[in-house]
C-alpha cells in the first residue's frame, strides 16, 4: 500500500508526541531506540510537532549539564492523544515501525 508523505510525516509526529507524552521515549536517544529513525530525523521531527500546535518542550534536569534531561508534552493543541492510542496499530503498520 502506498502512502503519501504528507501521511507518513503527520503519522510520524504524531507516534513520536504520544512516545514522549507516554513517557515511553522522552528523549532523542529514546525515540531512535523505539523507531530505529536516525537522531536527525528524531530531532527534526520533535520540532516539527509544533507546526502541529503541540507544545513539546524540553525540561534539563536539575544540577545536570550536556542537555541532560527529557521531553514532555505541554499542550495538545487540537490533536487527540486518545486516537492516536486507539489507532497506534494501524500508524505503526503505515510507519512500518516495530
């Protein structure tokens, strides 16, 4: 089944917020463990979901340095995290990730 890369890209930003959003993989190395994307297509894709009106920051922890800390969903913007658990089967088959 083909399908479009407008598809594959909004299906890709949405997987990668509910990852983060789950606590599943809030981080970069995380999210390329968990789709086998490469880290520049983890990273560009974390700054693609606020042109999706997701509010995803990145939180340091404390005392730590070298970007050490995670991802977190702040705002969903008019996304439905609930569909995307509802349909995670049918975005990983499209996505084709494990």
């Amino acid at each position: 089944m083909e399908v479009s890369k407008t598809k594959s890209s909004f299906y890709r930003r949405l997987y990668v917020a509910w990852l983060v959003d789950s606590g599943q993989a809030a981080s970069v190395p995380a999210l390329m463990e968990a789709t086998g994307m490469p880290r520049r297509t983890a990273q560009d894709t974390l700054a693609a979901l606020a042109d999706l009106d997701i509010d995803c920051v990145f939180e340091q922890q404390a005392g730590e340095r070298n970007n050490a800390g995670h991802y977190i969903i702040r705002d969903w913007g008019a996304i439905d995290p609930h569909w995307i658990e509802a349909n995670l089967g049918k975005i990983k088959a499209v996505l084709e990730y494990p």
